[in-house]
C-alpha cells in the first residue's frame, strides 16, 4: 500500500479506528466471561514459572540507563501481551534481551492496524472498499505467515484474524487455525466479514472443526470462539467444543439444526450471540437433556426471524433482542431473564407498544433494561405502565426519537421503576431548531410525587437543548436522594454484547455552559461530572 497523497482522500479501510467501550452486566458470572473474551491476557494472570523457551541474551551491553531491560524475564515478558502486534515486533530493536521476545507473544493479533501502523479501522468489513485489492489481501496473507513462521512460544492464549479474505484463501486460514490449535489457543477470533455478505453466503469460509478433535479425543483448550463470515456446521456427537465458554456467530447463516447442534455438542457453553446473520422465521434454542447452561443470549439484526423458542435454559440472566417486532417469544422451562435489551429498530410503533405495555408482565424479575426504540411521539407513549417492581437501572437510547417525547417517555418509565438506582439516557441528535439554553428554567408544572431510590442519572450526547435542559432539571428536582449525575456531551452507540461505539467528537457546547445553565440545581448531596 503506497504512501497517502497530500489532499488525497483517505481509504474507508484506513479511517481512524473508533473507540470502543464495553459497560459491565451487573450480573457477576456474565461479567466475568466477558472480561475473559475481551482481556488479552486475562486467562493466565498467575506468576509464570517458565515463560518462554528462549534463552535471554545477557545484560552485560546494557547502559546504566536502560533500565527497563535490566528487569526479571516474567516482567519483560509480562509486558508484551498488552501491545499490539506490530509494537511487539518493534520491541526488538531495544537491546540484546528484547530482540526474539516477542517471538514468545501470548497473543497474536492480525488486522490493517497492525500490519500498517495505522490506528486505523477496517471500515471494508462493512463496506467492501475497491482499493483494497487482492495484492493488499496478499500481502496481508504473506505478513501473517511470516510472523507465524519467526513465533516459538510453547503456546499462546488468544489469536485473532480480522480482514476481509474469500474462500480462495482457505489453505492459508486454515494453517492459522492449526498453528493456534496446536499452541492450545484458548481464545480465537476469525473475522472474515464483507459488503452484502447474505449475497455470498455459498462461498462463505468453512470453519475447521475437526482440526480441534487431533488431541486423541480430549477436549481442546478453547473456550472462546468468535466468527464472522465463516460456516459453522458441526456434526453429531462432537466432543471437542467440550470447554468452550461462548461463542459469537456474525455474517453468516444460521438454521434451527445448527443451533441444535452447538448447544447440544457444546455442554458448558455460556453465552451465545448471533448476529447479522441470515436466519429461518423460527429458532428454537434447546438442547434436551442436561438443561442449557446458556447466561447470556444475543439475538441481533437477524430480519427474516418472527419466533424464538428457548427452553429448559434454566440459568438464563441476559437476553438481548435487536430487529424486526417478533410475533412470538417463548421461554419454556427456562430462568426468570434479569437484564434485557430490547430494540425494534424497523417496526418501532409495535416495538414500543410492547415495550411499554408488557416488558414488565414478561420479564418479572428484570433488575436492568436496555431500551431502544426510534421515532417516538408523544401520543405512543401510554398512560399507564404496568410496575417494574425489581428494575434498579434503566438505559433509554433515544436514537432518532422526537425531541417532545423526551420528558414524557422518561417520566412515565421512573413513575413505572420504584425501586430504579441508575437512570442513563442516550440522547437524540437536536433538531436545531432550540438554541442552547443558558438562562434559568422554571419547571413548568409542580411534582406531585418524588423518587426515592434514585441515586445515579447519566445523559449522553448532551447539546444543552431546551428539551434536554428541562428534562434535566426536572430529574435534578425529582431525584431526592440523588448522589451523582454525569453529562457526557460525546455520543455513544450501542452495538451489543456490553459493547458501546463512541463514533464522534463532543458537541459544540463548553463545560463552562453545562455548570452555567445548572448553577443553584444541583443538590448539595450530588457531585456533577461534566465530560
């Protein structure tokens, strides 16, 4: 890839990565399989005895000044799995001891960023961008291949693959796998997502299952598994998925049959998301006997699904749903759900209806809700709604909501959530057409009642417009025991899964504003965090 013109436009594949974020579950077991998908190094944290198979070239050339290479090998080598993979290799100009260390990297991790220098996103992933040509896949492939050939590590704990490479290029995937299978990889990310991957779906990459079951019939090392644009088909009594903890399924086809055998050849698995994918108008997820051990469902942007089954899932906390107004959802033998989110982005007057008229009778024993329903008026919105009688936190995302319904949708839902402790409001874009606030304003009606249980109150993507300036003072006045409130004025998106995309710069509005507009309303009690 050449150098960048000066004034030329930047490739779509080397726009500046996005910052990600990823938000706890409030739910201790579910957060904690997270923090081992996501962590680079979070599988193995005790003292390591012996950490590589290298002998250490000695400090007898080291300065007095370099100090860094004069510390023990467990933390030299500690610290390499918290850089990326380019920075690893870069490490081995420092000194004699730093030259093959990176060679015995716990985690590889192969994407544009690393092979570039870039702090880049492959933005292609979504949209298949032309100047990325077959010579760039190559040249990706070879760079991939040569730092598998120079690694010697005895194994490693997590190896991920992100680009956009077609089934011409199995051979080489498929060595990847088998250099990660036999290092006794524990975490594997193969992410291989184009444009309009549903047009495509025959030439779709066949993942190698059976390169994990050439242990003698023991079960492999891996525990979490995560594809994109890749066929997962496993067959009948499949034993070596035996510790997988979750797995995550994007861009690709997903069937009745092979839910039914994931769930029923992988025993102690935990969390399943199943994303973007092309699916039947009905998934049943089941396994028979022993009950599911499934905590965590994501079922996101699958549009062709009207009903989902899931039964004997008897230690079911989260359940997270994202696409078209479903007709039906079952939970048969299963837990009582204690974290939802629930968004119907292209049929948003049914999803709301549901939202606000039967979430509460459905999902009795819901602690957290994540709600996200666009184009909200002010006559969807009920009288009444039934009681959540056990919500603690309430996350509303407005996305391309109507300003007006802004207090009324966040009002009926605290009257609705005695018990609430945390209140986070995702905020539309303003319309223009109010000017920032920065005079005082009066609240237009007397509060009848206050909420006596509120402590936290988060606002995102905050422009000091009317609506939300009065929407914030009311929360400031009805709140009694409010402890702290933080206004972000940055956006963030949720993308599911606990992962929230924070897209864009700040709103134009100053921090000097923000503590202008709520000077005198904030209670003495309350600590104010602007950002």
């Amino acid at each position: 890839m050449g150098k960048q013109k000066r004034g030329e436009k930047k490739p779509r594949y080397l726009m500046k990565r996005q910052p990600r974020i990823f938000s706890r579950f409030y739910l201790a077991e579910i957060d904690m399989i997270m923090e081992d998908r996501l962590s680079r190094d979070v599988i193995c944290r005790g003292k390591r005895k012996s950490v590589s198979n290298i002998t250490m070239a000695g400090n007898d050339n080291i300065t007095e000044y370099d100090l860094i290479s004069k510390l023990p090998e467990e933390i030299l080598c500690s610290i390499i799995p918290f850089l990326t993979m380019r920075e690893a290799v870069t490490t081995s100009v420092l000194s004699r001891r730093w030259r093959y260390l990176w060679r015995t990297s716990l985690s590889l991790d192969f994407d544009v960023t690393n092979m570039t220098g870039d702090n880049s996103h492959m933005c292609g992933f979504r949209t298949q961008d032309p100047n990325y040509s077959q010579q760039d896949n190559d040249g990706f492939v070879r760079w991939v291949n040569q730092i598998l050939a120079l690694h010697c590590g005895a194994r490693i704990e997590s190896f991920r693959v992100e680009h956009w490479l077609g089934v011409e290029y199995s051979h080489d995937i498929d060595q990847w796998i088998q250099f990660a299978v036999d290092k006794k990889v524990q975490k594997l990310d193969i992410h291989l997502s184009k444009a309009n991957s549903f047009s495509w779906l025959g030439q779709l990459y066949v993942f190698p299952y059976w390169l994990f079951s050439q242990d003698g019939g023991m079960g492999s090392t891996l525990k979490h598994l995560s594809l994109s644009a890749c066929t997962l088909s496993l067959p009948p009594n499949f034993s070596s998925f035996s510790n997988l903890t979750s797995l995550t399924l994007k861009n690709t086809c997903v069937t009745e049959e092979i839910v039914l055998k994931i769930l029923s050849n992988c025993l102690c698995l935990q969390w399943l998301s199943i994303a973007d994918c092309c699916c039947p108008n009905r998934l049943k997820f089941a396994s028979g006997c022993p009950p599911l051990k499934l905590k965590h469902l994501n079922i996101s942007c699958c549009n062709y699904l009207k009903e989902i089954d899931i039964c004997d899932a008897v230690n079911l906390a989260s359940f997270e749903y994202r696409g078209c107004m479903l007709s039906r959802i079952l939970f048969k033998n299963s837990a009582a759900v204690a974290r939802l989110c629930f968004c119907t982005v292209w049929d948003p007057l049914a999803g709301v209806k549901y939202a606000l008229s039967s979430i509460a009778n459905d999902f009795p024993q819901l602690e957290t809700l994540l709600l996200t329903s666009p184009h909200i008026k002010e006559d969807m919105i009920p009288k009444s709604i039934p009681t959540f009688t056990k919500l603690k936190h309430l996350v509303l995302m407005f996305i391309g909501s109507h300003p007006e319904s802004l207090m009324e949708l966040t009002t009926s839902l605290l009257k609705a959530s005695p018990l609430l402790y945390k209140l986070e409001l995702h905020l539309p874009i303003p319309s223009g057409k109010n000017k920032i606030v920065q005079e005082k304003i009066p609240l237009e009606s007397e509060l009848c009642s206050r909420h006596k249980q509120l402590r936290e109150v988060e606002m995102y993507n905050f422009h000091g417009d009317q609506k939300e300036v009065e929407l914030l003072v009311y929360l400031l006045n009805y709140a009694i025991s409010l402890e702290k409130i933080k206004i972000c004025r940055s956006l963030r998106i949720y993308q599911g899964d606990g992962e929230w995309l924070n897209p864009g710069s700040p709103s134009t509005i100053r921090r000097k504003q923000v503590h202008k507009m709520l000077r005198g309303k904030v209670p003495s009690a309350a600590k104010l965090i602007v950002m």
